[in-house]
C-alpha cells in the first residue's frame, strides 16, 4: 500500500487528513480500503450487525460522537470484522479488549480504551455521511492508514 505521506504528495488538493488523534489496536497497522460507515452513540448493534457482513476489503468508519464513557468494539466484534473480510475499521469511539484486538487480522483504530460495554438498543444508521477530525468521510470514498495517520481521498 502506498503510504499516507505518498497519497498527500500525490493528490495535494483532493487528499484529506483526519485530524483527530487515533491509537493503532488491531494487529494490522497500514490497511486502506473503500469506506462504508456507522453512526452510532454508546451503542454497537448496528455496529456488530454490519461487520457480520461481508466487508469485501472495505473500511467502517464509526462516529460514536468522540465518546470515552463506553466502548463500541471489542474482541467479539472485532473478530467479525476480520473473520468477514474488511481491511479495517476507525472508530470515533472507545474500544476494549485491547490486546485481544492486537491480536486480529484487521486494521483498527480508535480514539482510546474504556472498559464499560455499549448499550445494546439498536440505535444507528448505516453508509451515511459521518463527520470528525475536520473531514467528513463519505461512503465509496478510499481511506488509507498508516502510522502517520488516516487520509481519504474522494473517488
């Protein structure tokens, strides 16, 4: 994969930076794929109910609305994302079972760890437009990521 530092160079106008701080989890840490996206608070459902789909190398973006008071991914989870094929997920949210997570095949970063489990209501919506770190990610969109961070390119 080309690097996040290559994609800017190469696309200076097009190319966004996610500004936000985010930790690396999974036990893959350069992955890129096409973005689908949820949006949920505090509440993995819709989140687990998606990664149980086939993820055909793409890369959830989850807006959990920056929240640190629960977390919305954990091994379980986690292990569905990998087990189903997505390249990786980033999470505007906590996750948990951290370092079962290091341990997946999947690309996963997140705002932090909290270890109090979500709610399990059912509340979020799926491939709608979700905004943070002063871009918004847009489902069909191309994200990489590496350790230097996370850059979207619209397609």
């Amino acid at each position: 994969m080309t690097s996040t530092a290559d994609i800017l160079d190469a696309h200076p106008v097009e190319a966004r930076v996610c500004e936000l701080v985010l930790h690396q989890f999974g036990g893959v840490n350069v992955f890129s794929g096409l973005i689908s996206t949820v949006r949920c608070h505090e509440d993995n459902v819709v989140l687990k109910r998606h990664l149980g789909e086939p993820g055909e190398g793409r890369v959830l973006v989850v807006d959990g609305g920056g929240s640190r008071r629960t977390a919305v991914l954990g091994d379980m989870v986690g292990g569905l994302a990998a087990a189903n094929g997505w390249a990786g997920i980033v999470l505007n949210a906590c996750v948990r079972d951290s370092a079962e997570l290091r341990r997946l095949d999947v690309g996963i970063k997140a705002i932090g760890t909290c270890p109090r489990p979500s709610e399990k209501e059912g509340v979020g919506e799926i491939d709608v437009p979700v905004e943070f770190g002063g871009i918004v990610f847009e489902p069909g969109a191309m994200l990489y990521s590496d350790d230097d961070g996370v850059v979207v390119v619209d397609r």
